[in-house]
C-alpha cells in the first residue's frame, strides 16, 4: 500500500545515515519529489508485497501458504 510523506521520510532516513530504503512501488512516483544529490546517494528497492520486504530486508525467503481446507498450496504471483 502506498503511504503519505515520502520525501520527508526519506530525507530523515538520509540524515540518520540509512543508505537503503524499501519503498512500496505504489509510491515509485513521490521520489520524483527527492532532490536529486540526495537520492544519488541512496539504494530503492520498489516491493509489491510484504513478502518482498521480508526477502530483502531479512533474506529469507517465505514459503508460499496453504490456503483454505483443501491443503492446496497458492500459486506463486510472479
């Protein structure tokens, strides 16, 4: 889900020394709003899920879930 307040988000990040930043993609559009010198210096990672955060900011990958009672598993998105 996208969130509001992008940029000063960012720029707080920045000042706090955090190189890497995990950004949903829905909010791909308010970095256009980060100065340019400052996003230089930073790493975006666009996520879709929340199983994309975890990945990257843990490493681990998540099993994909049972869904329901029939036991199926669910397919994968790409």
């Amino acid at each position: 889900m996208p969130v509001g307040g992008i940029k000063e988000k960012v720029l707080a990040a920045h000042r706090a020394g955090i190189k890497q930043i995990i950004l949903s993609r829905e909010n791909e559009e308010d970095l256009k709003e980060i100065p340019k010198d400052i996003a230089g210096e930073l790493a975006f990672i666009l996520v879709d899920t929340i199983e994309d955060v975890i990945k990257t900011a843990l490493d681990i990958e998540l099993p994909v879930p049972f869904i329901g009672q029939t036991g199926q598993r669910a397919q994968k998105s790409a």
